[in-house]
C-alpha cells in the first residue's frame, strides 16, 4: 500500500474516532498547493551567549540559589553563564550582511538555529556561509531527501570532488544545500499535520553540536498547508519549538576560548585552570531549553481555547533523557493525551495542546537532577481581551 494509501486509511480511521469520540482531527485546508523553492540564507556565527541574561532564576521569581550557582555564577576558576558559541543565524539575502528579524512569536527560540520550513512536494535551499575564524562547519539535515553534496557529513562514503565541498565547510566558506521534501519527509498516517527534523553540524558532531549548531526543519502536509507563504499549518493557532540538551561546554571547540577570554575577565588566570577538574567540568554543563537556564526562555504567550503545536528536540549524550512536563494543560501525543513526553539525543516529535487552562504555568524537564540544574521555563494561556 503506497504512503498516501496508508494516509487515506488513517484519516479515514481519524474520522471514525472523531464520529465516534467527538473529538476533532487535522482539518484540510481545503486549498491545492503547488510547490515552491524555498531559500534561506544561514550562517554559523560565533556569538557570546548569555544562558541566563535576567541575571536571576526567572522561574522562581528569585536570586540564584546555592544549585543554580554553580553552573551560572562567573569568578576566577568559572566561566559563569556567558559562553563563545557557534549559532546557526538567519541573514537576509546572500550578502550576508543582515540578520533576518525574529518575530515576537519565536522569541523563544534563543539559541536553537532558524526554523527552516517546507511543505512535501517542496525543494528547500540553503545558503550556508561559515563565519567561524577557525573550524569547518557543515549543515547535515534529517529527514529531507539529499544527494551526496548536499548530506553536509565528511566519511567515507567513495565521493570526491564538488560532492566533498558540503561535508565540512571551511572558515570563511560557503555551500548551497538542496533538498526535496518528498512525501517521505512529511508527515506519517499518525502524525499530525506538520513534523519537525533536526539538522546540525555534522564536520565533528560532538564539538559542532555543543557548540551550538542545531536547528529544526518543520514540514507540513501539502494538504494541511494555512498560509502557503510560510508553509504553516491550516489547523494549529500558534507552535513553540524546543531543544532539550545539557550543552557540554568541556567539549565545545571553544572550551580554550572560554577559558583564555571569560577567566581572565572574571579577575582570574587561565594558566591555573585544569580542565580535567571535577567541579570546573560540572560547573560548565549547562541544563537548558533553547540556550537558557533557570526559566530564562522568552515566556510563549499561547491563546485561551487556541491549538498549539509544540515541537520537541534533545541533542547531547547519554545523561540527555528528557521528559518536557507541562503544568496546567494537555497534549494529543500522537493520539495519546499527556502531559509529559520523551525525547533522546537527536530525536523529534511534537504534540498539540488545546489549551483550556488560563494563566502562567510552569514547563520543565522531570527528570531530577535536570529539575535542580535549571531546565524549565514558564509559559502563558492568554484570555482573549
Ligand atoms: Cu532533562
């Protein structure tokens, strides 16, 4: 049975539980879409990034205790909370020159890269420009269909020449990616109408990622596309993207950076630091949610009654087990009502809440020692005036 057969079956199976359960499914947005070229210009940039730039722990409403303390506060032997990363950013045109403004709705994405979208039947390309003074970046994608010069992956896999120049970028370089999104990269029979697939560095993947490198792609169904410009679904009212990972800053390319930069502007001498110190190694282990710590994430402001999709991605190793719990509303998980899901390094998935519940609410990771370093954030059911 082809892919759109499995997909007929299922909507059909949806219509049968909605008969049956009153409740609803993904609706079509009832208008054909043609195809298109989508273009984004990305960069990776090296920035100082502020993992918690109130100063204060935003979640508690309060001074940073003895716990947060550890990983945030700066001082002779610690970094503190501000690292030199790599970031994915978005420019305007090819130039390079302008940063593409963020709108107020995705304020929360901080530190996680630009959203890169398409809709199946789509061809995405990206221009990508490594601005980094002294590694090689890349962009690997998920999901999409690639050839080899656009994988953006350096191993042995018998290629040579122009089918090498996407797999490790080097300072100062650029590449153009092409992907298609084919019905395979969009949403399966129990997805809902859009999905989320990562992409990151992938020219060392463990320093490019903790570093900084990652972004998602989202695609939508072609037949549940709203607005067609911004391949947006038809059925959801708003989305918050976000990455749960523990950036380890010991293995980030800038670790030696940081320590020359950040040590000697805290009043300290980086000769005396060991980095194969416990505690300096603990102290740079960073809990977060989209590069902030400690309810630092811009509060996502969700309408009372409205749907949003909440897409997920973790990134890290093996301590990288998080289970994003949110306080007050629910989610459809694929079918299943929740209020806790599961993501593991380089996995996705997302869920929808139709929020019934107004007012500030609190989201976190529930896995303990993750609660204590900080991963959580609020958001915000708003009433209509
Ligand atoms: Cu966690």
């Amino acid at each position: 049975m082809s892919t759109r057969n499995l997909r007929s079956v299922a909507a059909l199976c949806l219509a049968l539980v909605s008969l049956t359960s009153g409740c609803s499914s993904s609706e079509d947005s009832g208008r054909p879409y043609t195809p298109r070229t989508r273009t984004y210009y990305i960069a990776a940039d090296e920035v100082d990034w502020d993992y918690a730039p109130s100063g204060m722990d935003r979640l508690m409403g309060m001074p940073f205790d003895a716990d947060a303390l550890v990983f945030v506060e700066p001082g002779p032997e610690r970094i503190g909370r501000v690292y030199k990363k790599a970031l994915y950013r978005e420019y305007t045109d090819e130039t390079f020159t302008q940063l593409k403004e963020i709108p107020a709705a995705w304020q929360h994405r901080g530190a996680l890269g630009p959203i890169i979208r398409g809709v199946v039947g789509d061809t995405i390309e990206v221009f990508f420009k490594n601005n980094s003074t002294d590694y090689s970046y890349a962009i690997h994608p998920h999901g999409v269909l690639y050839k080899k010069d656009s994988e953006g992956a350096p191993y042995n896999d018998g290629t040579t020449g122009a089918d090498r120049a996407d797999d490790d970028v080097a300072p100062g370089g650029t590449h153009k990616y092409v992907w298609q999104v084919e019905e395979r990269s969009g949403p399966g029979p129990l997805d809902p109408s859009s999905v989320a697939w990562l992409y990151h560095s992938h020219a060392d993947e463990p320093a490019d990622t903790n570093a900084g490198l990652i972004g998602l792609i989202i695609i939508t169904d072609d037949e549940k596309v709203g607005d067609a410009d911004l391949a947006t679904p038809a059925d959801v009212d708003s989305e918050v993207a976000l990455l749960f990972t523990v950036f380890d800053e010991n293995i980030s390319w800038y670790l030696q950076d940081n320590i020359q930069e950040k040590i000697t502007a805290n009043g300290g001498d980086p000769a005396t630091i060991d980095p194969g110190n416990e505690d300096f190694i603990e102290s740079n282990l960073m809990h977060n949610i989209n590069g902030f710590v400690y309810g630092n994430l811009p509060v996502p402001q969700l309408a009372l009654g409205g749907r949003t999709r909440w897409y997920f991605t973790a990134m890290g190793t093996e301590v990288d087990i998080h289970t994003p719990h949110f306080h007050a509303n629910t989610l459809d998980w694929h079918g299943n009502m929740v209020d806790t899901v599961e993501v593991f390094p380089a996995s996705t998935t997302q869920a929808d809440m139709v929020t019934d519940n107004p007012g500030i609410w609190m989201f976190h990771c529930h896995v303990n020692d993750h609660i204590y370093a900080g991963m959580g954030g609020r958001y915000e059911v708003v009433a209509a005036p």
